[in-house]
C-alpha cells in the first residue's frame, strides 16, 4: 500500500481540504472510494477498508471545509455540493485515477454523499449513505408539525463543536438553556451560525426546500 497524508486538495475558492490517500502499489489506473468527514480523517485505515485498497481500490479520507485539518469555516447546510464535486474532479485527475469514484459512509459521512450526488459529476458511479436522511428540516431539525429537535441538535453541536476551554458536556443544562438562541452557547461555548439559521427558519419553507436533497433528487 502507499500512503500520502495531508494531501492539500484545492477547492473552487481557494480553501484546500486535507486529504489522506491511500491506494495499491503500482502506477493503476485504480478506481477510488472517498470518505468525507467532519470527525477527523484517519491515518490508518480500518480492516474493512484496508480491504478495499488489497482489492485494487485507492482510498481517499477527507476532512470537510472547516473540520480537522481543513481550510474554510464549517457550513454543513450549503458546502457539500460544490466540495464534493470539486474533490471528485480532483481524484479524477490524479495520475494513478481511472476516474471512476464511489462514495460510502454513515451520518454526516451519508451526507455528503448525497450532496455530491447532486452536483451531476461525471466521476461518481455510486454511493452507499448509511443513517444518513436526505431532508435537512425533517431529519436533522425539526419534526413534522415544527417541533426543534433540541436535544439531538445541541448534543451534536457540544460533542462535535465545542470550545476547548468550554466546561465539559452537560446535557440537562444546555437543553434547558433560555433563550432558545443562547443555547449553542451553552453547549459550545460559541454562536453557532448553521444552528442559529435553522431558528431563523422555524417552518418548511424556501431556504429549508434550496438546502433539501429530498427536494433536488
């Protein structure tokens, strides 16, 4: 296997996400799977993708705009589709790329395969989503008749996104936190700005359908 890590791959706006690439040895052409994620890229894969790479596959592990050691502030509701398709295009044209590329993973790694789905590139041939909706309102949200999902919301947000010197995860305090808008504080340390769009937005309405992969598919 060879291995290249912290590969900076460059995105339409100048923002280079950090990529791990692991793939056979030899010049290929390979077909590639790519994981993209906001939890932290590994540099060692796991059994069931080494699997992958001793099958003839390169495996490609990105950090998402604005997580690990990626460039960019973290947008989750509007920059998958144009990163997908700009890192697609880039393992395409990658010298050892036969150009054929499959998407796999679960929860937001799902995501982001449906969000590059949408952006129409040639290069994906597949994906496989895991517990990974496809209606940012309904599955992430909010619940049918507009009921925030907050506690899902803000567990997410402090386990994911919480400021180093923030005091450690307490669930009953920040769900419980008024206003409403205070509450990614609470669980962060910080205003979140996606979290406090989704209040902007309390009904299906537009903005919720512009960001619906349901609504685009």
């Amino acid at each position: 296997m060879e291995t290249a890590w912290n590969v900076r791959v460059p995105m339409r706006d100048g923002v280079e996400l950090s990529t791990n690439v692991f793939r056979p040895a030899g010049r290929g052409p390979f077909p590639a799977l790519l994981l993209r994620t906001p939890y932290g890229k590994p540099r060692i894969l796991s059994p069931n993708l080494t699997a992958f790479v001793q099958s003839g596959y390169a495996v490609v592990y990105q950090d998402v705009r604005g997580r690990g050691d990626s460039e960019g502030d973290f947008e989750p509701l509007t920059q998958e589709i144009a990163d997908g398709a700009d890192t697609l295009a880039w393992i395409a044209h990658q010298a050892w790329s036969n150009r054929r590329v499959g998407m796999l993973g679960g929860s937001y790694l799902g995501i982001a395969q449906w969000k590059a789905a949408l952006s129409g590139s040639p290069y994906l041939k597949a994906i496989f989503p895991v517990v990974a909706g496809t209606d940012e309102y309904l599955d992430r949200f909010y619940s049918t008749g507009g009921a925030l999902k907050l506690g899902h919301r803000l567990e997410w947000l402090a386990e994911n996104l919480r400021e180093p010197e923030h005091p450690p995860f307490d669930f009953r305090r920040f769900i419980f936190t008024l206003p409403l808008r205070a509450s990614d504080r609470a669980a962060t340390g910080r205003a979140i700005d996606f979290f406090q769009r989704a209040l902007d937005h309390p009904s299906y309405d537009e903005w919720w359908r512009s960001v619906s992969t349901q609504a685009h598919l």
